[in-house]
C-alpha cells in the first residue's frame, strides 16, 4: 500500500568530528556511515501522523520507504539519506526526492540553514541543536531527541507546505534590508532527469522583496 509522500529527519550518535568528518567535509563520504542513526523522525501524509524510530526499529521504517510516494526533507541528498543508508537493504538512490535545501540552493545560488527559513517564513526556530541532541544520546535521553527530532519535521513539514501553497518561502536579506522571497515549485512532479532527484526549478529567478 502506497503509504503517500514521507517528511523526515534523522539524528546521530556521534559528531562529525568523532568520525574523521570535520563539519562534514574532511575525510570522504565514506564515513558517513559511521555517525550512526539515534533517532528517525517522520511524518506521514497517507496516515496524518507522526513516528518516530530508534536504530534497532529502522527495519519498520525501511518498509514505509518502499512504500512512499515522495520522500521530503532538508538536507537528505547531502546527509541524512547517506547516514541512513547502511541500514538499509536496497539503494536510496532509487526513491523520489525532494529535498528543499538543495531546491532553494538552486534558486539562490548558496545554502541557507533550516532555522533561517523557517523564522522567515513561518515566525517559528528550532528547539534545540545537532549537538545537544549528541549528548542527550551519550545521556540515554532518547525521549527527548525525539521530541526535538520531530520538532524539525514538523518545521519540514510545514516550510514544504508554504511553499506548496505560495510558491515561495523566505528568508531575511541584509542586502536586501529584509525579507526576501525565493520561488519554489515543489507541487509540481519530479523531473526524471534531474540526478538530484528534485523537481524542475527555474534559473535566473526572480527574487521578490517583502
């Protein structure tokens, strides 16, 4: 059964730097695999619900996967799809995608971090960081990398989903002296062409001031 599209988001149990990848550049891709998965978290549009899954419970998710219509989130082509991936039987490659940082990177020429987009667009930040939900995992505190977890799939979530209905989501300019809108076109089907796996996006756009 087609379970519908998926939004998620993993947390780690070791840092970049405990595995030879300081701020996940040196030390090849390869290590990827070694930071570990403490927590999926996910949202699932066919159920409205969210779940969320420990490491031993990854084989639950994998099953959801094959299911899933599009597989959504921020940062997975360059992060949390490759930590994910030695849990998993078969290539994540094959699943269709959309990833909205690399979508807004296209757009706008550099990267911008989930918080920003989100105080822009929604008026909501992140709950915590990447390295406090490291020490609660060296703490046991599994409950709360979890809250935290899907705390940044429900932000996903909803960032995906303004852009959806608006065509657009922002961020805060300082050239611009405020807010500064970034076209998006993430209702539109995949493009099979596009080896990100993301959909068609426009070059040379239109950024819009606020």
């Amino acid at each position: 059964m087609d379970t519908g599209d998926i939004v998620f988001d993993i947390e780690t149990q070791k840092s970049f730097e405990e595995v030879g990848l300081p701020h996940g550049k040196a030390g090849g891709q390869g290590n990827f695999e070694k930071l570990g998965v403490s927590v999926v978290g996910a949202y699932l549009y066919g159920e409205n619900k969210y779940l969320t899954y420990e490491e031993h419970e990854i084989p639950a998710f994998e099953k959801l996967l094959q299911n899933a219509g599009r597989v959504i989130g921020f940062n997975i082509h360059h992060f949390d799809l490759a930590v994910l991936q030695p849990y998993i039987s078969w290539n994540l490659k094959n699943l269709s995608t959309l990833d909205l940082m690399d979508d807004v990177k296209k757009s706008l020429g550099h990267r911008l971090y989930l918080d920003s987009l989100a105080d822009a667009t929604l008026g909501v930040r992140k709950s915590g960081d990447g390295l406090q939900a490291l020490r609660w995992y060296k703490e046991g505190k599994m409950d709360e990398i979890k809250k935290y977890c899907l705390k940044d799939v429900e932000i996903t979530k909803n960032l995906y989903e303004f852009g959806v209905k608006n065509g657009h989501v922002l961020f805060y300019s300082r050239d611009a002296g405020g807010k500064v809108a970034i076209p998006v076109a993430w209702e539109k089907p995949i493009n099979p062409a596009s080896p990100a796996g993301g959909p068609i996006t426009k070059t040379n756009v239109q950024l819009k001031i606020f």
